[in-house]
C-alpha cells in the first residue's frame, strides 16, 4: 500500500506518466498517413517485444511463466487485452480524425463509471456525493449528446472500455505486475496484430518503411510509448497515496482537451461548453466526496484501534 506521505519521486513519476498519456493525440498525429488500425497492431507487436525485452533485462520471466500456468489469470487477461484494443483502436481514430475534445472526454468521466461499474459489478453502494456526481454526468452526456446531435459515442466507448479494463486489472491482483500485464495482453493479441498488417500489406497500404526515415522511427517507438507510461504509473502507485493519484489523474485529459482546443482548433460551441462544464462539476463532487470519506474511514479506524 502507497505510504500516506507525498513522496517527491513517486509525485514525479505520476505526473510524467499521465503527461505522456495527455501528449499522446501529438503523437498519433505524427504518425499520418498511418492509419489507426495500422497504428494499433505495431501498437501491439512492438508492445510484446518491448515487454519481453524489458523482462529479459530484469530477469522477471519466472513470475510470467507462473502466471501462464494459472487458467483465471490467462482468461481475464485475454479479456483485458480485447479492451485495451478497442480502447487503443477508438483512442487513435479520434486523435487523427478531428475527435480529440470528445476523446478527452471520455478520460475525464471514465472515474464516474468507473463508481457506477462499481455498482453493476460489486454492487457496490453509492455514498450521496457519488450519486450527485453519476447524475450531473448523466445530465452532461444528454447535454453533449443535443450538442453533437448523437451520443458522444468515442467519449463513451473509451470511457467504458477503459473502466472495465482497470475492473479486469484490479481482479487480476498484485501479483500481476504492469510489464508482465501487458506482456500477456499483447501476447493475446499478437496474432491478431500479425494477421492485420499483412492484409494491410498485402492491398499496398502499409506505410511502416515507406513514409519518411522520421516516420518509421516514430512508429518503431509505438511500443514504448505504449509501455514507458504505464510503468511509470505503476512505479507511482506505489509511492503516493490513491487521493493524490485520483488528482493527478485528470492531468491526462485536460492536456488532451487543451491540445483539441487550442493547437487542433477543434469547434466548442455554448452547449459543448455547457457538457464539460457539467462533467468538470461532477469530478469535483466526486473527488471532494472520496477525500471525505477517506478521511473518515480513517478517523473510525483510528478510533477503532485505541478502543481495541
């Protein structure tokens, strides 16, 4: 468990994690005239020969293979590895499509599902902070959904995919580190990835090798780019405590907002305004609300331990 103590290196190396996830639409754009489905599956090879290489260096394929021996683990990590797909697929369509805004979106209210997957799969109990917070969300979609004239389908489905990929990741436990996590996600879909870039070379669409040197470099890096981030995130979540991590978490979408806004010029009409100002309003709530009850629950602890 983090220690309740901000650690300088820990708070470091979160916000370089969510800072390099907040840069990512920059990247994807770099990567044109790839497209996203392209970008995905040297997204995914590249990822497994990052991974394998990085466990090679730290000598860490005895813990993988126990992991492959359990039939639970390699089941949900096929499961986590189909949505960190779609995910990556929906992410990088919105980023070199003009959808970076609504893709932004979907980071920024992927905690309030996050509370709501809580109810559907754990039936868990909200508290009332948290349900004026999934309401005034609701509210927001349906705002945003007027303002776009359809529901907000690439906010909605990064949103979901992503919050019931952190669900899948959390009942895999701690015993699954982040390098060997990704390892078996991508190992899953490899093949598929494979498969993939040969059907796009094989119509001539391939653009790894054929664009510009700087081009193939920025695509041979698609797997560290990929996995750099969440092994800073995971070196974090060690050494802060999860309220300062829930913070930092919003560092990601607001730098991908301000990139859709003010670089890409992405439209913002009054009612778009109106949504995420709804949704921004709902993050406080939430936030306010699990700082609160942080503090009590540990209050009652304390008590509970000197009247023991």
């Amino acid at each position: 468990m983090p220690d309740s103590r901000i650690s300088p290196a820990g708070l470091g190396l979160a916000v370089g994690a969510y800072a390099l996830w907040g840069f990512l639409p920059a990247y994807f754009l770099l990567l044109t005239p790839s497209g996203a489905v392209e970008i995905v599956a040297w997204r995914v090879v590249l990822s497994l020969v990052f991974c394998v290489a990085l466990l090679a260096v730290t000598r860490a394929f005895r813990p993988l293979a126990a992991m492959l021996a359990d039939r639970r683990i390699m089941g949900l990590s096929l499961a986590a590895g189909i949505l960190i797909a779609v995910n990556w697929i929906v992410y990088v369509y919105g980023s070199t499509n003009g959808f970076v805004v609504e893709a932004s979106l979907g980071y920024f209210i992927n905690p309030i599902v996050t509370v709501a997957l809580g109810v559907v799969f754990l039936r868990e109990r909200l508290r009332p902070g948290q349900w004026v917070a999934v309401g005034v969300s609701l509210v927001a979609v349906l705002v945003l959904a007027i303002g776009y004239g359809q529901p907000p389908w690439i906010a909605l489905a990064l949103a979901f995919s992503f919050g019931i990929y952190g669900y899948l990741k959390n009942r895999l436990g701690s015993r699954v580190t982040a390098v060997a996590g990704l390892t078996l996600e991508t190992a899953w879909l490899t093949p598929i990835a494979g498969v993939v870039l040969l059907v796009i070379a094989g119509t001539g669409d391939l653009t790894m090798g054929r664009e510009s040197p700087s081009h193939t470099v920025l695509l041979a890096l698609a797997g560290v780019v990929t996995a750099v981030p969440l092994l800073l995130f995971a070196a974090a979540a060690r050494r802060l405590p999860l309220t300062l991590m829930g913070f930092i978490q919003y560092l990601a979408p607001l730098l991908q907002f301000a990139f859709g806004v003010v670089i890409m010029n992405e439209p913002m009409p009054p009612e778009r305004w109106l949504g995420f100002s709804l949704v921004w309003f709902a993050l406080v709530v939430l936030t306010l609300e699990a700082v609160r009850h942080r503090r009590r629950s540990a209050v009652l602890r304390t008590r509970g331990g000197v009247g023991g």
